[in-house]
C-alpha cells in the first residue's frame, strides 16, 4: 500500500501549526524561567501567556510537563492555587475520568430494574443525565452514585469500593479498553492511557458528598438541604440533579402530585443557587 499524500495546502497548514506550537513551547519555557529567577506571584498575568499551552496541551507531552513546571511554580507562593490547576489538568487531560466510567457501570449495575416516575429506566432517565452535567470527574462521579446508598442495600463505603474495583481491573489490563466505549458518547473526555488514580482526600470527598447527598441521614427536607449548602461538591450535584428532576416530559400524563413535587424542586433549586454563587 502506498502511503497517503495530503494535499500541499493542508500539509503547509500542519507544518504552520506545528511551527506554531513549538515557538509557543519556547517562549513559554522561558517565561517559567522567569517567572521563577524574579519570583513572580501575579497568577493572572502569568496565566495570559501560560493559557496558550492549553491550545495544544496532551498527555505526557512536553507541554503538559511546562505546565506542570508552571504549577510546581505558583505552588511555592499558593498551594491551593496550585492544587485546582493540577486538578483541572487531571480532568482535561482525561487521568481521571475513569473513575467516572467505573461509577457508571456500578450505578447501571445496582439500579439495574428500577424505573423512575415516568416508567423509564431509572439509570439512563436520571443517574446518567446527572452525571454527565458534571463538570469534572467527582461531580460525574457523585452524580452517577448520587442515589445508591438510598435506594439500594449498599452503604457509601461498599459502593465506592465497587468503584475501585473496577478501576483496578482495568489497570491490570492495560491492553483492553473496550470499557471505554459502553459510555464514551457520554462523557465526551476519552480516557487516557495513563490513570492517575484518585487520592485518599479525594475519595473522602466524594464518599462525603455522598453521605449528605442520602436523605436518609437527615431528619428533615430542611436540615438535608441545609447540610447540602455547605459542601460544593454535593450542592452542584444536587443542583443537576434537581435540574433533571423538574424535568417532567418523562411523565407522559403529569398529576397534580407531580405539578406539586416540580413547584418543590424549583424553590429548593432557586434556594440552592444561591449558595454556588458565593
């Protein structure tokens, strides 16, 4: 087979972005050198020339090291800084995003039979929606899980080490992938080769989130709305999933119980809100 010939004016714009690229790569190389020689603390300044390195950023390639070159930087002066950059790289890069593909075969796996209001498979009509309005890999992860230690026999604990269970299977068998494609369309972030395994802290988020996010640890709608206000995590799952919820087209003939219910979730979305603003 011969090989392929793309034509002269796609190949010259391939050779300009690739000159492009490298030349970014330089000079951003050199700004972290001298973001460090002068000690510069001003993150927004810095990050006006370090964001064009997000324009061709992948894994383990020589501008994902610089940014994390960049980070290491900005972690001598603002750790907590540092850590939402390094997070935010996780997720883009698609480290983590498996753990997202783990919850949603466990999620899929303990609703198994169980239909929403409208009749519909409880997993596709409301679990996987929640999940994939999350906008990184715990808020997917919470989302898809939201639910389980409520309506299934299972505590927090067993369900995430389901989850870990899964993670480790796949990272035994690094050569099958065929995971990925059951919810690939779902998630849009492709997995990267690598897996960088959630950290304890994280777990403990997420399995916090979860605690609050069960009703039935709280002796009031009131006090599980209140406790749900003071944890991000948990209040922007809550929020995607009021957000499916007082979506009632599922339902083909609405009662008066439901238009009731729907009035409920919007004032405590409305209430919710205005806590993701502050």
């Amino acid at each position: 087979m011969s090989n392929i010939e793309f034509p002269s004016d796609l190949r010259n714009l391939l050779q300009n972005v690739a000159e492009h690229q490298n030349n970014q790569l330089r000079l951003c190389k050199t700004l972290v050198e001298g973001f460090k020689a002068t000690k510069e603390q001003d993150i927004s300044y810095m990050d006006g020339y370090m964001d064009t390195l997000l324009d061709f950023i992948e894994p383990d390639s020589d501008a994902e090291a610089l940014y994390l070159d960049y980070i290491a930087h900005i972690a001598t002066f603002n750790p907590k800084k540092a850590k939402e950059y390094i997070e935010y790289i996780e997720d883009r890069l698609g480290y983590k995003i498996h753990a997202a593909y783990a919850a949603a075969y466990v999620a899929r796996d303990l609703h198994r039979g169980q239909k929403d209001k409208g009749n519909k498979d409880y997993f596709k009509s409301h679990l996987l929606p929640v999940g994939k309005n999350g906008i990184n890999w715990k808020e997917k992860v919470v989302g898809l899980l939201h639910d389980a230690a409520e309506d299934t026999p299972n505590d927090v604990s067993t369900i995430l080490q389901l989850v870990k269970s899964y993670l480790e299977k796949w990272n035994n068998n690094p050569d099958d992938r065929s995971w990925i494609e059951e919810f690939e369309d779902d998630f849009f972030t492709y997995p990267a080769d690598k897996c960088h395994l959630p950290t304890d802290e994280e777990w403990e988020e997420v399995a916090t989130a979860l605690q609050l996010l069960n009703k039935q640890t709280a002796s009031t709608r009131e006090e599980y709305l209140s406790r749900i206000s003071t944890n991000e995590l948990a209040l922007k799952v809550k929020l995607n999933d009021l957000l499916n919820n007082m979506d009632i087209s599922r339902i083909s003939r609405p009662t008066g119980k439901d238009q009731e219910r729907l009035k409920r979730y919007k004032r405590e979305y409305e209430w919710l809100l205005q806590f993701s603003m502050k």
